[in-house]
C-alpha cells in the first residue's frame, strides 16, 4: 500500500561552488488515519509504504492487539478528496482482543517527530510489559561493530533523498531479518515490528534492534513490547529511555560510530572480543 510513493522528485536550487536548477528526490510525508471497529483512532504523519505493518506494528506496541489474529479486518478507505492517497484505514478487532486501555496509552496523536505523549511513568509500562529476564544471551561486539553498515546498505530510499530514518531487526548473530525506512523513527520501528508479528517472531527475544538516529523512551518501550534484548543507535538516547531500559533490564548502546561506542544500560550483554561466552 503506497510503496511507490515514499519518495518524490522535485526541483531544487542547488548551492555549491555554483547556484543552479537540479533534480532532486525528497522523502514522502503523508498522513495515514487508523480507524477501530469504524471509529478515528489516530493520525499518523509517515513515510508511504507498509502501512500494513505500520499499522500493525503501532497496534501491537499499545497493547491493542497481542497478535495479528486480533485483527479479523483492514481494510483501505477511499479519501473522498485525495482517493489517489489510499491513507484510511479502518481494522476490525476480533473480540477477545485487548482494544484501547486510558489507563496507561498514549494519547493518540502519532506525528513523524512524535515522542512520548501520555505514558505517566516507568511503572504504567511494566504493567504491560514486564523487565526482561537475564537469559544469558550475549552479543559479539564485533557483530555490534558492523551494524551501521549493514543496515545503511539496505537504506534504498535514504540513498536517494538522504531524508529518512531506519530500523533493522538483526538476529545476535548479525544476520539481518527485516530493515524499514520512514520520516519518522518510531515508525520505522513499528514496521520492523509489524514485520515480525506477520510471520510469527514475536518475542523478539534473541534479537537486536538498530535505529539510525537517537533512542527516544517510546522506542524502548516499543522494543520491551516486542522482548527486543538489545537495542543500538548511531545517536544518544534520551534520559527517561535510559532509565527505562536500566529499569527493564535492556541492553541500550548509542553513539556507534565505526569502532567505538557508548553503552548506556545492560552491558552484560555485550562480549569483548574473543571472550567466551
């Protein structure tokens, strides 16, 4: 649903050594309204292309749906003013599914720039998503190390506009299972998880998330939902998502940068070169 769109050529004055006219390609930004049951449940400003695990993903990470049999509809609404947009949905829950809970959700206003908007504490999430157990799962730092790259060579549409953000899904091993890209960060993180919830791989708990810019305590949360261990960033986290992660027992890093970087919370998991497990 609306892959072709998540980019757009344009006209731009290109400012060098030289002023003068050149094509240019800029990243989409459109909105995607969510419907429940029939009724408005969100606006979402993102990036076209998956909405189906956008939406999905962003369902699960409230605790709406706890899997994709919650959904037994979605279905795509005509836009009476701009039918060429394809940016309603509507989904029908199957009724034994969670649905909304004011208790502890968001308020449900989802922009690209969006951060947390109606979470009061720590403690509301853990009511829906317990700490992470410590398992022993650890993860090479060499395999760390090569994340960046990994997932910059799967960036199609950021090569093109260099205006996106992305979200990869990698096993501990390195092995990329899923990479999204979109305006907005959580977005990409909610179709990376959307992705997995489709095929059955949630809990995520043998698994690392990477994120292109900075982590937000709404990504941790969305990767506590999912039992994501690890989570890695080129850019710094916020404060209260480090606090989260140190309360949730997930492995936080920012900061990677070719072969240095800043862990933030849960370095045990992280193994020094040619130390054994």
């Amino acid at each position: 649903m609306g892959a072709d769109r998540a980019s757009q050529r344009a006209r731009v004055v290109h400012v060098a050594e030289e002023i003068g006219m050149r094509a240019d390609e800029l990243a989409a930004e459109e909105p995607l309204e969510v419907r429940l049951n029939g009724e408005p449940l969100t606006v979402i400003m993102r990036t076209p292309g998956h909405d189906a695990d956008l939406v999905s993903g962003f369902l699960f990470g409230e605790g709406i749906i706890r899997a994709t049999a919650d959904m037994t509809g979605f279905r795509v609404i005509p836009n009476g003013e701009h039918p060429q947009l394809e940016n309603i949905v509507d989904v029908t829950l199957a009724p034994g599914a969670p649905g909304r809970d004011s208790r502890w959700q968001r308020n449900f206003f989802a922009a690209s720039s969006c951060g947390l908007c109606g979470v009061s504490s720590i403690e509301a999430v853990h009511r829906q998503a317990a700490p992470l157990a410590d398992d022993g799962m650890r993860v090479d730092q060499e395999v760390i190390f090569g994340l960046d790259a990994s997932l910059r060579s799967a960036q199609d549409v950021f090569a093109r506009t260099g205006g996106l953000h992305a979200a990869g899904l990698f096993t501990v091993e390195g092995d990329p299972v899923v990479v999204r890209e979109d305006v907005g960060r959580h977005n990409a993180v909610d179709k990376v998880v959307g992705h997995a919830l489709g095929r059955g791989l949630v809990p995520l708990a043998r698994n690392i998330l990477m994120v292109s810019g900075r982590t937000s305590f709404e990504i941790v949360q969305k990767a506590l939902q999912a039992r994501i261990p690890v989570i890695v960033a080129v850019s710094a986290p916020s404060s209260l998502a480090r606090e989260l992660a140190q309360a949730s027992n997930l492995t936080l890093i920012g900061f990677l940068r070719g072969r240095s970087l800043n862990v933030y919370a849960g370095p045990q998991r992280l193994r020094p070169q040619g130390q054994p497990d």
